[in-house]
C-alpha cells in the first residue's frame, strides 16, 4: 500500500495539469534522439533532465512537482482544450523498479480519475534511459471534459520522471508522433 501513495502525487497532479492546461507508438527498434547544442532543448539543472520540445509550443507557467509546462499553439478560435505536455519530478521516498512505479501509478489514477482506462502500457526507451509509456484515457473532477494522455516514465536514483502529454481523444492520433518524438529526446543527466 506505501507504494501505491508513493506515486499518487506525480501522477494525480501530472493529470490533472494536462485537464487544466487547456482553457504511432515508440519504436522499440528506433534509435533514441539525443538532445543536441540547440537553444531548443529545455534542461533542468535542478532535477537533471532534458529534452526537446515541440518548436512552436509555448512554455506555460509551472510549480510545485511540475517542472515545465508546453502547450501548443493556442487557435484563433476559443476552444476548451489545448493539447500540451508536462514534465513532473518526484522524489520516491522508497526504492522502487521502473514496473513497481508504473503498477503503482495505474492503481492509483483508476482512483483519482473518472472513467480511467489504460489504453496500452509499453516498454520503450527515452533517450538514454529505459521506460514505459503508459496511454490511457480519464476525465477527472469537475470538468466535463473526456482526455487521452501518454504517461512517459523513467525512475532513476530514487527519482521518477513522468512526462505527460495531453490531448482529446479525437486529435490524439494526430499529436501522438510529435508526443512520441519529445519522449525520445529526454535524457537523465
């Protein structure tokens, strides 16, 4: 039961961002990309980290257990939600595997969130790290509104890095790849 409270704040608030931020699988066989010189990359010196981001989305503000907030461009039209990305830390205050946080993590968004399906769960590789990227879909509290998210999960030194990117249903298959593509970029330095 400790481990499952232990992951319940990074992925609770991890989803929760990807519900508020708005007002084709990994290759296992792909090689990862590796965050070059680029202005582009966004590196945590805190917690150790980086990746690239999508070129056009816009930084958004960020606190607590979540590092960085992207989101995409906004439209010329007002619409409720704006698919985005965002990268939780958390300091694990037990040693747990890759497959214990991941499991953990499942059992405890089918309690946090309304509707919660695990769509697939997959090994892949992040950059320099192994992971899993967890795709499922959920609504939570009072919004009314139905999302689907791929989790991205390293666990290292008692640390886990969870990057969630967010999308409806409907257009998630259109943003998957660029999703897919920032998950390859991160690195644990």
């Amino acid at each position: 039961m400790t481990t499952r409270w232990t992951v319940v704040a990074a992925f609770v608030l991890a989803g929760a961002v990807t519900m508020g931020c708005s007002h084709a699988p990994l290759n296992p066989g792909l090689e990862p990309t590796p965050p070059q010189s680029r202005p582009d990359v966004y590196r945590s010196q805190e917690h150790g980290y980086s990746f690239i981001p999508p070129a056009s989305w816009e930084l958004g503000a960020s606190g607590g257990m979540i590092d960085v907030i992207y989101m995409r461009p906004a439209a010329a039209q007002p619409e409720v939600f704006r698919e985005n990305l965002n990268v939780a830390v958390e300091k694990l205050p037990q040693v747990l595997t890759l497959d214990e946080y991941a499991q953990a993590a499942q059992a405890m968004m089918a309690l946090a969130f309304r509707e919660f399906e695990v769509v697939s769960l997959t090994d892949i590789v992040m950059g320099n790290i192994q992971g899993k990227r967890l795709v499922c879909t959920y609504s939570w509290g009072g919004i009314e509104l139905f999302v689907q998210s791929a989790f991205y999960i390293a666990v290292k030194d008692q640390k886990a890095y969870v990057m969630t990117c967010g999308s409806t249903p409907e257009n998630f298959a259109a943003y998957e790849k660029t999703f897919d593509e920032c998950a390859r970029t991160f690195r644990v330095e």
